[in-house]
C-alpha cells in the first residue's frame, strides 16, 4: 500500500488547485505513455511515482488522474489508489494498430473543429453527447479532448462537460489579429532586453529543416504548432512575459480558423526559408533588419490566407480541405 494513493492521504492535495493549463499537459503524457506500452493494464499508478517521472508536484498528477478514471482509463480502489484499467489496453492497441487508427482520431478532431466554427456545437457539451455525435469510444474521445485542452480552445467541466472558449470567426477579426501579432512582434524584437536563446536557435533550425523535407506529409495541426512555437520562441528572447502571453492568447483564438483555411503546401518551404533568414539575420547582430523583416512577413502571411475566410466581417463559408 502506497499511503500518498489512499484516498484519505490525497485530500490535502485537492483544497491545493493545481495550474488548469498543466492539467491537461500531464493527462496527455499518462496517455502517451500508455500508448507507448511504458503503462500495462492492471498496473498501480503511485501518484509520486508519476510525480518524480513528469516533473510535476502530485497536485496536477492527482488531478489527471480523477480525470482518466472519468474516462474509464484508470480506476481507483479503495486504501489502494490509481490502477490502469482492462480497457486502457485498447487505447495502445488503437495506437499500435498503424496509421489509419490515428488518421480517424485526427479526423474526429478536426471534425469537432469544423463544427464548432459552423457554430453545430454548443459553448458548453457533456462527453455523452460528443461521443453519440462522432460515433467514437470514451477513450479515443477523451484522448481528443485533452488535446483539444492542452491546445487551449476548451476547457473541462465539472463531473463530465466541457466548454469552449471564444475564437475567430470572421474576416475582418482574423486581420485584426495578425495586424496585432505584426505589431508586438516586431516591437518585442526592438526592446533592449531582447537576447539570443543559442539552445532554442539550434532547434528551431532544426524544426524548420525538418519541414524543408517533410512538409508534404506533415498533418496540418504540426503545421500550426509548428509555426506557433517558432514565432513565440522569438517573442520569448525579449524577456517580457506580457508580450509572450499576448500572442500565446492570439494563436489560441486563431487555431480554428487556421485549420479552415486551405493549406498551400508549396508555400511551406517558402516560409520556412523566411524563419531560417529571420534567424540568420538575428545571429549575425542586424535585429533592427531582422524586426523589420519578421513584420513584413507576419502581414505578408495575412495577405496571402486572409481572402480564404470570406468577406470583410462575414462568417466563414468554408469547409476544412
């Protein structure tokens, strides 16, 4: 018996409310590693256990796991603590199982994507009805949904519902948007605390190489995440957490929209060209250059996806392609 797992020892931690942004995060690795065959069926989850392998404190850890037992992933006995269920098994068979398995889960994905954005989805939904909607199994339902959360465009509920947050649905309101993003990028760039992260230079390049090679078979969700995490390193080398915040809110608001918008895949090298000559001219000490170029390419980028959202102040007519 593990006294941290008993149901009476981890009372103190629940009046200890853990970040909501890092619920999410630690369910999503619990899950990977159950899909990655590192948690069996059966096995007993001691809450510090998972504590010391996340890095985390056994606030969220806890959490994550009220939150799988919900789901059916986990269940929890008595003076015993967390144990991962018979039926979590089918979650690495589903992952295992190859490629088709995990095209059907981004597909379920995008699919609450499109209809959230033709408004066929209500602000608040229970699990029960998202199940029924997309014909899909409380866990491969529950694995989407804490992507949806870690990606920040729901939240979850008391007991079993869930609520989305706002997001961009016109024309007019996504200019708005990368109009802002062009001016806080390129101010945070200019602001004398601005310095280089060597380490995260080094792997952006690498990203943005990676994508030179495989940006034809990268699914469009890594495309965004990709291009977010790029632009939100830069703005992170300012050193101001307000400007980080800000636009870390705007790519949240925009992700949806986003995914509408037909990707133009041989444009991608292109772009990631301009992120390697951002970081060149960064490297080689020209900031006032590169600041001028990264707003140049910011509303250039607008320019290009902007008419694919209809017209000015409109909702979007569009589907996901």
């Amino acid at each position: 018996m593990d006294a941290s797992d008993d149901e009476t020892a981890k009372a103190p931690f629940e009046a200890k409310m853990p970040r909501p942004s890092l619920v999410p995060q630690v369910t999503a690795q619990i899950l990977d590693q159950i899909r990655e065959g590192r948690l069996i069926p059966g096995q007993h989850l001691p809450s510090q256990t998972l504590a010391d392998s996340l890095r985390v404190s056994r606030a969220p850890i806890n959490a994550a796991l009220r939150e799988l037992e919900r789901s059916g992933v986990v269940r929890s006995e008595p003076n015993r603590g967390y144990f991962l269920s018979d039926a979590a098994g089918r979650l690495a068979e589903i992952e295992r199982s190859s490629l088709p398995a995990a095209d059907a889960e981004d597909a379920t994905y995008l699919k609450i994507a499109e209809d959230r954005l033709d408004g066929k989805l209500a602000d608040r939904v229970s699990e029960a009805e998202l199940m029924r909607l997309y014909d899909v199994p409380r866990i491969r339902l529950a694995k989407i949904l804490y992507r949806i959360a870690e990606e920040g465009w729901a939240e979850r509920l008391p007991g079993n519902g869930w609520a989305f947050g706002p997001m961009l649905n016109s024309r007019d309101a996504y200019e708005q948007a990368y109009q802002f993003r062009a001016s806080i990028e390129w101010e945070a760039m200019r602001l004398p605390s601005f310095k280089l992260d060597e380490q995260a230079f080094n792997a952006a390049r690498q990203e943005q190489e990676r994508i030179l090679r495989d940006h034809l078979t990268m699914s469009r969700a890594e495309i965004f995440h990709s291009n977010c995490a790029f632009h939100e390193m830069l703005i992170a080398c300012s050193g101001n957490d307000f400007f980080l915040s800000s636009l870390k809110r705007v790519n949240r608001l925009r992700r949806l929209i986003e995914y509408r918008i037909t990707i133009d895949r041989s444009r991608l090298p292109v772009q990631s060209r301009e992120h390697l000559a951002l970081l060149d001219l960064l490297a080689s000490g020209h900031r006032e250059a590169a600041a001028v170029f990264l707003r140049q390419h910011v509303l250039g980028a607008c320019a290009l996806k902007s008419p694919q959202v209809g017209g000015l102040g409109g909702d979007l007519p569009l589907r996901i392609i």
